[in-house]
C-alpha cells in the first residue's frame, strides 16, 4: 500500500516537472530569409510582421516563450540546402520560416521534408512547394506565384486589350508568374506575343525595353520585385513606354516600392492578396499596430509574416503548446481559419492560402483598392499528392 502510493506520487511529481520542462523550454523558431541583396526589405518586413503578432500575444505562441535563429540566405540558391541545414541540423529548430526567393525556397522546402520539421513559406510563390513537394509539413501563408498573375489575366482582357509582351527574370517566380498571366489571359481570349526575359537579379533593362516598343503590344504584363521592381518601373517610365503600352503587373511590382518608385509608378495596375484602403477593422488595427512599432506602413510581405505566426498560434492552442503532438498540431494548423489582415483565409489541402485576389492602383504612396478580381482563389495544386 505504501509502495503503490510512494510510485504514485512519484509518477504525479514526474508528470508535474516535465509539465514544467516543457512551459520553460522555448520554442525554437528559424528565420531562413534574405537580409541583404535585392530582396533584403522583403525579409526584413516579414521578420517584423512575425514578430509583431508575437508582441500582441504577450510574447508567446501557445504559452511558450520563443528563442530566435536568423540566417541571411542572400535570394542565393546555391547555397540553400546548407543554409536551410543550419537551422535545422545545427540550431535545431522547430519550426522553420521562410523564405521570399522561389529558388531558395523549393531547397528549403526539400531539406524541411527530410528532416520533417515543419516549415511555413512566408513568400515564395513556387508553385512545386504546394504541388510536387508538398507534404503534412508544409504550409504557406503568402501565395502561388500563379494566383496573383492568372487574376491579372481576366482584368487585362476585359479592359480591352488582346495582345500581349511579358517580361521578368528568368528564374521559377517570373517563369510561373508569366505562365499564371498567360493561362487567364489566353482563356477569356487574349494572346501573349512575346515573352522576354533576364537572369535573376539582373536590372539592365535598356535592350528589353527597346525590343518592347518595337513589338508595339496592346499591354505589357511583368514580374518583378523589390530593388528590381524600383528600377523596372523607373525605366519604363523614362523611356515614355507608360505613355503607349499600359504596364500591369502582379502586385510585387509596386509593393514595398513606391516611396523609391515616385512619380514613376502612378497609376499602375496590379493584382495581389493585400491592398491598402481595405478599410476592415482588423486590417486598421493591424496597420496601426504596425506603424507603431516600426514607423512605416506595413505591406504584403509584412502582413505574411504577420500570418504565419497567427497560423503558428492556432496549431499550438490546438495542443495546448506541447510541440511534440506535431501531428495534432500540423492537423489543427491546415484546418485553421487565418484572421488575416488581407481578409481572413483558410489553407487547400496543399497548405496554400484560398484568398481572394484585389485588383489595385497606384495612388501616391498606396495600392489602393479597386476591386476584388478574384474571390477565393484556390491554386491548382499540380502535383500534389496528399
Ligand atoms: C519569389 O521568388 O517567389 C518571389 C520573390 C519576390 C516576390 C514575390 C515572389
């Protein structure tokens, strides 16, 4: 009877202090995002977004503290699978997040399925990470690089235009982008005549732009982003092109850009799953939030940080923040709702945001709303196998 009761509170003490351990251990979170280069603002606002929804929950996700790691991956491919090993060999990490540049992504995505920790995209479009390389612990908050552009497609058609030139960098974003645009564009009637291409991340655009104003198109469609997405529309600008042939883009064209692209970018159209002048109370209070704690408006690469800790809560409240219940707490995270500042969402089968899709256009410093182009915009998840 003692005996039975002695290994009985000793059980009960066991069960308590690894309760304990496991409030005071923190979850280890890994930044996989670029800090320099062209894309290095579109790390950054992700890495504050995260970081802001944390604040706004005490500082924890599901009642546990987090611990940081960071690693620069520079939008450099070649060196993704050692950088994204890093985080999950050396720092060990419980969940990884990243990144913005597609290629770096897919590497990313890869070294997460082998190690099965678990890993939600915070921008890069890859189509593959939803199809082909999807798996139960892969989730994204941001987008295909197919869903902005295909909406583009329909709304360029219906504005009157039947041809037209796409240019981009050459690499799975812009190729994807470009395909997204020509699939929409080419089913309500539209023909694309040309499409024109650079390496990443090259910005001389002179012979390009040369060749677009001698192929006189009815519109142009692109894909660009960040530092080269300023300088894309600054010269399309400086060489009179807006004046003839009616720029559009998906929205990475003109977000996170505009104080850089002044004058040059007015007027713009673009499709993305953020816009400003949403005017819903959730979107205020984020972008107050925001402006508050870092001094600038927030944009989309922010509001997909922003959403990939939200998603993060929900798995971990669903088990009570004990990380080792990793299938109940992916489970939980793919049936979420997302209360996201763009609109809430929930995630395909494939882990990839069902959202509408806003047309939007250059008004000083904002994308403003126009319409929504698409409503709940699903990608086709080619490949997925789950
Ligand atoms: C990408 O590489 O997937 C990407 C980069 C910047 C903006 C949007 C997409």
């Amino acid at each position: 009877m003692t005996h039975a009761l002695t290994r009985a509170a000793l059980g009960a003490a066991l069960m308590l202090a690894a309760s304990g351990a496991l409030a005071a251990d923190k979850l280890k979170v890994g930044f996989m995002l670029p800090y320099s280069g062209t894309f290095a603002a579109l790390g950054n606002a992700i890495e504050n977004g995260f970081k802001l929804y944390v604040a706004e929950q005490g500082g924890k996700l599901g009642g546990r503290e987090i611990e940081y790691f960071k690693v620069d991956d520079e939008s450099n491919p070649s060196k993704a699978a050692e950088n994204a090993n890093r985080l999950i060999k050396r720092d060990q990490v419980d969940v990884l997040i990243g990144t913005v540049h597609s290629g770096v992504a897919m590497a990313l995505a890869k070294a997460a399925k082998d190690a099965d920790t678990t890993l939600i995209v915070t921008n890069a479009g890859a189509n593959a990470i939803t199809g082909p390389l999807c798996g139960p612990g892969i989730f994204r908050t941001s987008f295909t690089n197919w869903q902005p552009a295909y909406a583009m497609g329909p709304v360029a058609k219906a504005r009157g235009h039947k041809t037209a030139v796409t240019i981009t960098w050459k690499y799975a974003a812009g190729d994807e982008a470009i395909g997204g645009f020509k699939e929409g564009f080419e089913q309500a009637g539209g023909k694309v005549v040309k499409e024109l291409s650079l390496p990443f991340p090259n910005v001389e655009f002179q012979s390009l732009l040369t060749e677009i104003a001698a192929l006189k198109p009815d519109m142009v469609f692109t894909f660009f982003a960040g530092g080269g997405a300023v300088k894309f529309v600054q010269d399309y600008h400086a060489a009179g092109l807006d004046k003839t042939i009616p720029l559009y883009g998906s929205g990475f064209l003109t977000d996170g850009t505009l104080q850089a692209q002044g004058a040059s970018a007015q007027g713009l159209l673009t499709t993305l799953h953020y816009a400003d002048g949403l005017n819903t109370p959730r979107d205020n209070a984020f972008r107050a939030d925001y402006s508050k704690a870092y001094g600038a408006q927030p944009d989309v690469y922010a509001v997909q940080g922003y959403d990939a800790a939200q998603l993060m809560q929900s798995g971990l409240s669903a088990v009570q923040g004990d990380f080792t219940k990793k299938a109940d707490f992916r489970q939980a995270m793919r049936g979420a709702t997302v209360d996201s500042p763009r609109g809430a969402f929930t995630l395909s089968t494939a882990g990839n945001p069902v959202q509408d899709i806003y047309l939007r256009r250059v008004d000083g410093l904002e994308n403003k709303v126009v319409e929504v182009a698409v409503r709940k915009l699903a990608d086709p998840a080619r490949g997925c196998k789950l």
